[in-house]
C-alpha cells in the first residue's frame, strides 16, 4: 500500500509549537507534525500563532503532504516531525 491522506483535519499543537496531521498506509495511521520553522520558511511573514500556521498549512497543505510522503517512503515509521529542514 501507499501512504495517503484521506482526512484532512489537522490541529495546533501549542506546547511543540507545530500542526500534527495523520496519513494511512492500509490500516495503520502514521502521525506527522510540521514544525513552526518549516511553516516560516514555506511562507516567510507567518503570523508566529494557531491561526497563522493553520493558514499556512491550509495553503501550503500539497507540498507538505508531499514530503510527508518522501519522508515515509525513506523509513516507515509511525511518528514524524517534519521541520525546516525536510523543506529544502
């Protein structure tokens, strides 16, 4: 199977200052979380809170689910922080 991102919810999270959102391989969930440094390097000018990364995930929700999924075709894992640096 193939990693994919049926729902598209996603939540702030305050005290790692970043968005966690899940994808599905098959029936296992893999949980993500985008740090607040990837999502000032995506779009510089973030506001530095819930509602400005959640914008900036909603804008920027293809190109983070894309390295998602490199990030979990290199390794399998259940959990990852997807930081500045997974950005390019």
């Amino acid at each position: 199977m193939s990693l994919t991102f049926p729902n598209r919810s996603r939540s702030y999270d305050e005290a790692g200052k970043r968005i966690r959102f899940v994808g599905h391989d098959g029936m296992f969930q893999i949980s993500f979380s985008v740090a607040a440094d990837a999502m000032a390097k995506m779009r510089p000018g973030t506001a530095a809170d819930e509602a400005g990364y959640l914008q900036t995930f909603d804008t920027e929700s293809s190109a983070i689910r894309e390295v998602a999924t490199k990030a979990y075709d290199r390794t399998h894992k259940s959990m990852y922080v997807l930081t500045a640096a997974d950005f390019g």
